[in-house]
C-alpha cells in the first residue's frame, strides 16, 4: 500500500557507501514533494543524485519516475536540476541541510499512454502548480475547464444541499482569479463534469492540458533583439519563444541541429523552411545561460532520439577544446513508454487529500455496480479524448503551414517571479533575433556581422564535409588517400621515435646514474618509481645481460 507523507512529516533513510573514509561524513537533506510534504534522508558525501532520486520514487511505489527529477537552487537564486551521475555534495553550493525540490522534468507528450493511476495523479499535482505559479498560460475557456477539473477532484460531485453559493472561492486556482472565471468553473463543475471520479477527472485535466502551448514549458527569461523580456521553453513538439500573450514561433526538434552557448549568450542553430537560421538571445547571468544550454540538449535527447544509445556528448563551442560538455545519461520518451507497456503488477494505492474521498462518501452503491458505472463513464470519457486529441493534430499541423503568431491567452505570458531561473535585468541590452517571419528574420541575420560569419562558416564546414565525401566515393583518388594514410602513418612513426629519443635518456639517468640532484632524488623515492624499478626494470635488465653475457659466449667460442 502506497502512504504520502503528512504535510511536513519527515522519514528518515541512510544510504551506505562502500568508501570507508566518508562513513563518517553524512549529509542531511530535505526534499519536498508535489503535495507540499517533505522527506528527509541522510546521505554520504559521495552519494550520487540517483540514489536520491530512487529514495523519493520508492517513497511513492512510482515506476515511471524517467519524467521527474529533482530540482535545487543554488545561493545566487539560480535554478539547476540534480545530475544523477554526480555527487550530491559536489553539485550543492550552498550550506547543509540541503533543501531540494521533487518535480517533473520531462513531460509526456500523450498522458493518456502513462500506465499507472499514481504516475498521471503526480503530473496532475505539477499541472495544478503551474495552472497556480501562472506557467500554464491558457484561453479564458480552457482555463475554466482546467479550474473545474481541480474542482471536481478534489471536491467531488456538487451538491447544493452541502456546498455554498462561493464554495469555488476556497478554491486558489490562478494568479489572478475573476468572478467571471469563477462562475464559468462552477457552472462545468455542476454540469459537464458531474460524476467523475478523483481519476478520471485527473486525466481530464491532463488531457485539456496536453493540448495547450505552454504545457511542459519551463520558462527560461532572456532578451529578444529589440530589448524587451522573452520566455525560451522547450516542450515534446520543440523550441518555443513567447513573447507577450503569444507564441512567437515553434521550431519542431526535427528541425532544430543543435544549441550552443557563450558567456550570457545563447544560440539555436536550425532550419525553417529549407534555410539555416543561427538564432541568438542573451541571458542575464552567464550561469542561467548554461542552465538554459543544458536543459535544451536534455529536452532534446529525451523527445528526439529513438534511442539512449543515440544519445551523443555534445559541446557548448565548435572550438576543439573549449566549451562545456554535457551528455544526457537517462532513456529517451519512446523508451520510457515501451517499458511503462511492460509494466505487470497491481497498481498501488493513491492516497490523495481528505477533500477528494468525499465523493466517495456520497457515492455508494454495490461494487459490481459501481465498476460498471466507472467503466462505462472512463470509456466514454477516453474516446472523447481521443477524437479531441485527433482535432488538435489536425489544427496543430495547419498551424504549422501557416508559421503565424500564435494569440495563447487574453493577458501576457508573466510567470511568477519565484519560478523563473534568473530575474532578467531590465537595463541589460544586446541584440537577439526572435523568432519571426522568415524574410524578417533573415533581414536581420544579414545586417548583424557575427551572424553573418557563422553562417559563412558553417558553409564553409559542409562544403568540406561534402567534398570529402565526394573523394570516399571517388575511384580515381584511391592513390591519394593511400598516400594519405601513409604519410599520416609516417607522421605518427616520427613522432613516437622523437618522444621515445628524449624520454629514453631521461629514464636510463634515473635508473642508472649516481647524480643526486634534488628533483632526481624525489622521483627515486616515489612508491611508483619503487615498484617500478624492483618489480620490472631490474628483472628486464638481468634477462638482457644474460642474453647478451650468451651471444658474447658463443662468439668468443666460435
């Protein structure tokens, strides 16, 4: 049976390393939940973020736990997620105990294909925080009908007999909440969403959410070219830019090539229409810049790669050696929901909150009965998800033909303070290019020099590529590239003798001379040189002059 934590309850859980040395060395932390609860553990300092991430999954009995993570913030206010290959210690800047957060990561892109109950109950609850924090931004009509789903889960059917006239005023649902909006979501509650269960109207909710432009985004804040605040995100579809109450653009993850970053700058390198658009925004702080490039390479891994093993090291520069390099190291979506298909157990215990079991109260019958009923009520409720879910796809893809803003809400994309990376600085300037109409945008990439050198340069990289591999497939030039090969080969041998000339004097004055300098006299006394010198160098020389004490033998013989 699956228990929640009680709003700040704390459980307590150590985890054992192997290293004798940090046995004594422990680490508290403190992680809070999609309900406002909290678990605690202590840690070794060596433990990676993976055990803590599993000790948060084994919390809830959650299987399908490849779309969550966890999320801390470092003493600079900058937001970063736990990279489960690394120490916890190592990645946490600020002082013990640690405090961090447990949230989706990765959103699914059909929630109706997640295979438990108690995976789509932990996204509601993410969905719920950020209809609330103002990230999932939505039409008037939408935003009533994802208020009503809430309602109805949590409350239950209405009864007019128990509830108030204003009972959706104990209900804190967005930012900012109208009478209108309030009255639209009483008059769902009561009508279109009568009957359904905690669950299904969960999955309601999830699946009006799924459809909208600001579903899985987590909005990072930065500067368009004209100075003024835009959000990057990036969702299962691709790239996305608001600005305002719009959707400036959408550059699917088939047309994005790759995302690169220096210092407080970010770019986005990809092709719309059949053209190479090199795409630049600045950050306020070169740390959310980085925070910003390595969220972009996981989301892309995770939505466009078929495979982990497709999964490539990528840098933030073209130039060798310079740059960070990152690799995202979980599975892919298509991987996740082959294995959540393969999933064979029975569906552990949801416990939700005191105010969602009330509708089971009011609603008692016989069992056989009421299986019946629900059965009847998700399957109808599932068809209509999917012919709704068949209407989007066909509106999404006209929109996409059309590559027009896109009008999302009736007031501006503003995300609460508290949620977005790094507050932008108002006074900071820098040219970026948006997302606009195509000749617009290329206009602008024209008239700006560094843009101008970049996409030389990039030609310049392909037509190279190209040419190369126009001579692999040559006849003619198989001489050349055996004589290439040769010579490369020629290279190496030279190289290799002229390291081996300096370094096999060195090694014959420390094994064989009596100088005493100083810095001969340290490396002599090194454990490595020790062993090397007793255990091989001594058993190489004795085998040597006997061979040679034979030869000269066999010569004064002869």
């Amino acid at each position: 049976m699956l228990c929640y934590a009680e709003p700040r309850a704390m459980k307590m859980l150590r985890f054992r390393s192997p290293s004798v040395s940090s046995l004594a060395q422990e680490v508290q932390c403190t992680v809070r939940l999609l309900d406002d609860s909290e678990i605690s553990c202590s840690i070794q300092r060596d433990t990676k973020g993976q055990f803590l991430l599993d000790h948060v999954c084994n919390h809830y009995s959650l299987l399908e736990k490849d779309y969550f993570g966890i999320r801390y913030v470092d003493p600079e206010k900058q937001r970063h997620w736990l990279d489960p290959s690394k120490p916890v210690v190592k990645q946490m800047k600020c002082q013990q105990p640690y405090t961090m957060c447990f949230r989706v990561k990765f959103y699914p892109q059909e929630p109706i294909k997640i295979k438990e109950e108690l995976t789509r109950y932990l996204l509601y609850l993410q969905l719920k925080r950020d209809v609330y924090h103002g990230r999932l931004l939505c039409p008037f009509t939408d935003a009533a009908y994802l208020g009503a789903c809430i309602v109805q889960a949590e409350l239950g059917d209405y009864d007019p007999e128990e509830h108030p006239a204003d009972y959706i005023s104990d209900f804190k649902l967005f930012p900012k909440q109208s009478l209108k909006l309030d009255s639209k979501i009483m008059e769902i509650h009561q009508n279109e969403l009568r009957g359904q269960c905690p669950a299904l109207a969960e999955l309601s909710l999830l699946q009006r959410a799924h459809t909208l432009d600001t579903y899985g985004v987590d909005p990072h804040p930065c500067k368009d070219f004209t100075g003024s605040t835009a959000f990057l995100g990036f969702t299962a579809r691709g790239f996305v830019v608001f600005q305002g109450n719009k959707r400036i653009h959408l550059l699917k993850w088939a047309d994005v090539s790759k995302f690169k970053f220096e210092g407080k700058t970010f770019y986005v390198i990809g092709v719309q229409r059949e053209k190479k658009l090199v795409l630049t925004f600045h950050t306020s702080t070169p740390a959310s810049c980085k925070h910003l490039w390595k969220c972009a390479v996981e989301n892309q891994a995770f939505y466009k790669c078929a495979k982990s093993s497709q999964i490539k090291t990528v840098s933030s520069s073209s130039i060798i050696f310079k740059g960070s390099r990152f690799r995202y190291s979980g599975r892919v979506a298509k991987e996740v929901i082959e294995a959540s298909s393969k999933i064979q157990r029975d569906p552990p215990v949801v416990h939700r909150s005191a105010v969602q079991m009330v509708q089971n109260d009011h609603n008692i019958m016989e069992p056989d009965q009421e299986n019946h009923v629900q059965e009847r009520r998700e399957d109808e409720a599932v068809n209509r998800m999917k012919a709704d879910e068949e209407r989007r796809e066909i509106h999404v893809d006209h929109e996409d033909e059309a590559c027009a803003a896109l009008t999302i809400s009736d007031t501006a994309y503003s995300p609460c303070a508290s949620v977005v990376p790094t507050p932008v600085e108002e006074s900071q300037g820098g040219l970026n290019l948006l997302f606009q109409s195509p000749a617009r945008l290329l206009k602008e990439l024209h008239a700006d020099p560094e843009m101008q050198l970049e996409l030389q340069a990039e030609r310049e990289r392909e037509l190279t590529r190209e040419a190369f591999r126009q001579s692999l497939c040559s006849p003619s030039s198989g001489r050349q590239q055996m004589q290439a090969c040769l010579l490369s080969a020629a290279r190496l041998v030279v190289m290799a003798t002229g390291l081996l000339v300096i370094l096999l004097p060195l090694l014959l004055v420390l094994l064989e001379s009596d100088l005493d300098i100083s810095f001969l006299h340290d490396i002599r006394q090194t454990p490595e040189f020790e062993q090397f010198h007793y255990e091989y160098y001594c058993p190489l020389r004795r085998w040597f002059l006997c061979k040679l004490e034979l030869m000269t033998e066999q010569l004064w013989g002869d």
